[in-house]
C-alpha cells in the first residue's frame, strides 16, 4: 500500500490549524512568547506561568467566545477553553516554538503545595478518560451481576472484569509514565519501575513463607517482613502497590533527580544505555526498600486519619467536602481530593470521598436547566444548552463560568444542593467501587458482591439535590440579572450583542480589498459572505439611514450602537438593481424583521462581491469592540459584542 505523504501531512497540518487563531490570540494577550516561562494544562484549562503577570490583558482574554474564562490562582494564569483544551494546548506549544520539555520547566520560588498540587494534576489527568472508563465497565459489569445476566464463572464476565481491572491492577505502570513526564525525565524509564512494582509474582515471591519479624504490629500499618535485600528488611505491602497513586509519584521525583545527575556526568555516547540501566538498577531497589514503604505508609495515614474523621461524623466531613469541593474547581485545586479518593479505591477496595463530590455536577446542571426555562433572553439560553450538556458528563467549568458564578446566589444554590446530597450519601453510607462520574457513574455505586442499596441511595441523592437547586434558582430568578457574558467568570464588561442579519461565512474586515473597511475607516465589525438573499434587523432599534439603491442600512439599536450593514462591495453602482427594501428610513424595527432582499444570482453575475461587512460605526464610544470566531453563521447567532466603558459586575 503506497500511503500520500504529502496528504497525510497537509492533513494533519490542517487539523492543527484548527485553533491558530485562538492560539494567537491568548499568546498576544498573556503578554506574548518571550513572557511565557512555561505551561501546562488540565481537562478543561491551560496553565500559564509567565514573567511578568501584569502583562496580562484580563479583559480582553475574557472577552474572546471560546474562552470561558481566564484567572490568577496558584501561582499560575489559568485560561479556561473547555474540552477543546488538548488541541488548543498542543497548537500552543507548536506556536511558541518550544519543546513541551522546554515549557514545563518548574520555577525555583514555587510554594511546595502549589508544586504538589501541579504534579498531581499532571500525573491523573492524562489517565483520567480510561480511568473513568475503566470504572464504567466495572460498575455495568456489578449491574449484569446484580440483575442476574451474568455469573462470575461465565466467560463474558472474566473478559469483561480484566477489561474493567487491568487500568487500576497496573495502575503504577500508567502513572509512572505521565508522573515521569510530570518530572520531566524519561517516561519509559517510569513505566518500567511501576512494571517493577505490580509484576505479576513480585508479591507472593516476596511474601512466601513465614515472616521473620513484624513491623507496626497490632495497627492499620502492620507489615509482616519476609525477605531481605542483601541484609536489608524488605517491607512490602500485604496487599502489593497494585492501584496504588501516591508511591510512584514519590518515586519518580527521586528517580528524576537521580537521571539528571546521571546525564550530566555520563558521557553522551554511552548515555542513551547507561542511564536507563542505573536509573533502573538503582531506583527500583530503592523505591522498593524505602521510597515505596514510605510513602505507601502516608497514603495510609492518611486514609486512616479520613475514614476516622468520617466514622466520627459522616455529617461533619461530607459537610465540609460539598462546601468546599465547587470553590475549589474554580481555583483548579480540586485534584487532591481526587487523589484521596483514588487511594481509599486502592487500600480498601471502595472510596466514600468521591461519592461526596458526586452531586456537584448534576446541582450545576440544575442550575443551569432554571436559567435555561425562566430566561427570555435568547443568548443565555445558548450558554446554557452546552453547560447542561458538558454538566451531564462531570465537566462543570462551562456552567460555573457562563452561568453560574456570574450571578452569585446560583453558585451558592448548587453548593447547597450539592452538599444535601453529600450528607445523604455518607449518611446511608453508600460507597464507589470504582472512579466514574456524571450520569454514567452511578453504576459505579454498585457493589461488585451484586448489592445495589449504593446505586438507589446516589439516584436519591441526586434527584434531591437536583430538586433543591433547581427550586431555589428557579423562585429566586431575577431576568435584571441573566444578561450574563460568554465570557462569565470575571467581572464582565457592560456589553450588547449585535446579531447576525445574514446566514453565512464570516470574514475578517482586514482580508477585505476596501480600504474603507480593511483599514477600519469607518469602524471595527466583521463581514459576512450571504448564504441567502436576506438581511434582517440584527436587534431592535430604529432605521437611521437607508440608501435610496437599498444596498446599505443603518441601525440604531435600542441601547445606542451605531450599526452600518453594506450588502455587498461596490453594489452602490448598480443603482439599486437587484435589491428590494422591506423598510423605510426612521422606521422603528425589531430583531428579525426583514430589512431588505437581493438577488444573489444577479449580482453575481454583475461582477459584484457579496462579501458584506457590518460595521460598529460609533467604535470610539466603546471600550471594545469583540466580534465572533465562528467561520458559519445562522441568523440571530452572536456576531458582535460590543463592550461598553463602564465596569458592571452583578453582585447579587
């Protein structure tokens, strides 16, 4: 088979080139390249660490759609995108022209939590998917087992128990690989010390026979010892590192101390073999007989010190975890609890941490699903479409951002519903077998022994939850207050929106021959290549000026934008042939109403361009003027925004 090089690589060219404009735009606006010291990104946000924050032009980042929004927190500028964040992040690395080695270095005056807090976030997100996947298989498997349509003994069920187990069996293999990276070192040197770790005959090796002394005995750190490592005690867990998090993560910082010593001093001709092998040959060992017991003896503590704290007062703890877990989502330091919750899966097969955050996205989408059905205003119930949809699948950032931390009282109503529903969670005690979230993750309260009592109790609690913050969003509903920006989560400019009067594809002002408008003589806007022989009334307003050849109308709107829309360049020679006006000048309009018709075909075929710009021709009285990225326009879409000189923030 004789594969298109050249194809193959225009091709992935062309999807790379899918964000530049994006990419271009958040460089330019955090200060541009030679401010970025390094980056690094999560699920839905990139992480910016830069020279000098106070190049940041705030404003204008969050003014941008595909931005959600943007903000200082742990030591790092966070730029919100959503789910696109991989794609925007690896165009971004391609554009700054740096190796993502290069971009990840860590700086020296970084607090310690901030550190701990980026290397976990760096370690579990590149395996969250399969891990959430993993646990989905697990959770649909208990529920087969439950209802009887299968028996462990069963072939499907083995197949689909490895598929469900082997992620959280050779869970040390996976993270040692994205922490190795997290360390900047070697991933696959990483790989093969968590190998080293969960080989499959490591624990009944090191723990046959009988033991020759006991360490921590009569406690939860009991550890039998049974062999020696030339003389040294070998303290291996009873229960392996299978599915642990936090020993390989401590293992790979010490490994990649230990590989940049070694490649500063061995010589690059033998490095490529050497450092592998004494990265190998020393750090196994030591992970094994120090590292690993260490750190596996934290973990457990703990775990020990939450799961007391929990038996003392379910209330208390689940209390404080719903309080604080949606706060902290918005700060991006949230990861940690997600880890707690990982390592309680490990050391005892279930975890009660995470079921405690559970409710969090199905409140927000409550919230959002209020808003959605008491707005009238057309444009939130577009932010709300996609935050309902990305809320069912655990991802809340576009919720708290577009709707509900802008307005206060709703975040507030997500918390409370939230933390209800992480009260009656601990309080019936119901647990996850495996890590799932969203509407799927239900199954994974399933007890693998078949008990379903888990499952019943989390629909509740969701369902309560839910009820609760849907009913205080929606009696508490204030339409003064919807007007929320698509950039929400900052403190949003005073701004109107000027919709689009053709359906079609956008094009930027400056691509265009005319002087006039590429050079922005007239004002900022964005032109429009009509799909359809229509303009309509972008918004409401009156008709200030209409040329008597129909080709172009000015608006003003209701709230004083200044609006020339100009079907087509140069159309003023054809005296208004082809052209059909719908209204008459000092007319008062509504959004929609048809402003005039034209034969596409006809002027077409006069030579004429259809590329029509619309113009914000009072641009000086704005503080900006921010129009859409979208390539394809309907009518009514968001075409421009335009931003007003007076800072409002909706305190309520």
């Amino acid at each position: 088979m004789i594969f298109d090089v050249g194809y193959t690589r225009n091709k992935r060219r062309s999807k790379m080139a899918k964000y530049t404009d994006l990419v271009a735009f958040i460089i330019k606006n955090v200060g541009d390249k030679d401010n970025v010291i390094s980056v690094s990104h999560c699920m839905t946000r990139l992480r910016f660490k830069l020279k000098d924050y106070s190049l940041v032009d705030e404003k204008n980042i969050i003014s941008n759609s595909k931005i959600t929004t943007a903000q200082k927190a742990g030591g790092e500028y966070q730029v919100v995108v959503g789910t696109i964040v991989e794609g925007v992040y690896t165009e971004l690395i391609a554009s700054l022209g740096l190796k993502e080695e290069e971009l990840q270095k860590d700086e020296k005056d970084k607090s310690i939590l901030n550190k701990v807090i980026q290397i976990i976030t760096k370690s579990i997100t590149p395996v969250l998917g399969i891990l959430m996947a993993s646990g989905l298989i697990q959770g649909l498997l208990a529920l087969m087992v439950a209802c009887g349509a299968l028996e462990p003994t069963d072939g499907a069920y083995v197949i689909l128990s490895v598929m469900g187990n082997a992620l959280f069996t050779f869970f040390p293999i996976f993270l040692g690989y994205t922490s190795a990276k997290a360390f900047r070192m070697d991933g696959f040197v990483g790989m093969a010390i968590g190998a080293c770790l969960v080989f499959p005959t490591i624990l009944t090796s090191l723990t046959a026979g009988d033991p020759l002394f006991t360490l921590f005995s009569n406690s939860i750190l009991e550890t039998p010892v049974y062999k020696t490592f030339f003389g040294i005690p070998i303290i291996f867990p009873t229960t392996g590192y299978t599915s642990t998090v936090v020993p390989i993560i401590v293992a790979m910082y010490f490994t990649s101390k230990f590989e940049r010593f070694l490649k500063k001093h061995i010589p690059d001709i033998v490095a490529f073999t050497l450092v592998p092998f004494l990265s190998i040959a020393v750090c196994v060992p030591l992970t094994i007989l120090a590292i690993g017991p260490i750190a596996n003896i934290l973990s457990l503590l703990v775990t020990a010190a939450i799961t007391y704290l929990n038996s003392l007062s379910p209330v208390i703890t689940s209390l404080v975890v719903g309080i604080v877990y949606q706060p902290l989502v918005i700060l991006g330091l949230h990861w940690p609890l997600i880890t707690v919750g990982i390592t309680n899966m490990g050391a005892l097969g279930y975890d009660y941490i995470i079921p405690m955050i559970f409710t969090a996205s199905f409140t927000q989408t409550a919230v959002v699903l209020a808003v959605y059905l008491k707005t009238k205003d057309r444009t939130v119930k577009n932010v709300c479409i996609p935050a309902m949809i990305s809320g069912c699948f655990c991802i809340i950032e576009p919720a708290i951002y577009g709707v509900t931390l802008p307005v206060k009282k709703r975040f507030a109503f997500s918390i409370i519903g939230a933390t209800v529903g992480a009260i009656i969670i601990s309080i019936f005690g119901a647990k996850m077998y495996a890590v799932s979230v969203g509407v799927l993750g239900t199954v994974a309260f399933i007890n693998p022994n078949g008990d379903m009592s888990g499952f019943f109790v989390a629909i509740i609690a969701i369902i309560i939850s839910m009820t609760i913050a849907f009913l205080l969003t929606f009696i508490f509903f204030n339409e003064q207050n919807s007007q929320i920006s698509l950039a929400a989560g900052k403190k949003p400019f005073a701004q109107n929106t000027v919709a689009s009067p053709f359906k079609g594809k956008t094009i930027k002002l400056e691509n265009l021959e005319d002087a006039s408008f590429s050079k922005g003589v007239l004002g900022k806007g964005i032109a429009i290549l009509p799909a359809e022989g229509r303009a309509v009334a972008p918004c409401d307003g009156i008709v200030t000026a209409l040329f008597p050849t129909g080709h172009a109308i000015a608006i003003t709107s209701d709230d004083g934008c200044e609006i020339l829309i100009h079907v087509g360049l140069d159309t003023v020679r054809l005296n208004g042939k082809y052209f059909t006006k719908k209204v008459q000048q000092g007319a008062k309009i509504k959004k929609g109403d048809v402003l005039v018709e034209f034969d596409i075909e006809g002027i077409t075929k006069e030579g004429y361009s259809l590329v029509s710009p619309i113009i914000i021709t009072n641009t000086d009285d704005y503080f900006d003027i921010i129009e859409t990225m979208k390539e394809d326009v309907d009518y009514f879409d968001q075409l421009i925004r335009v931003v007003s000189k007076e800072n409002e923030f909706v305190n309520q």
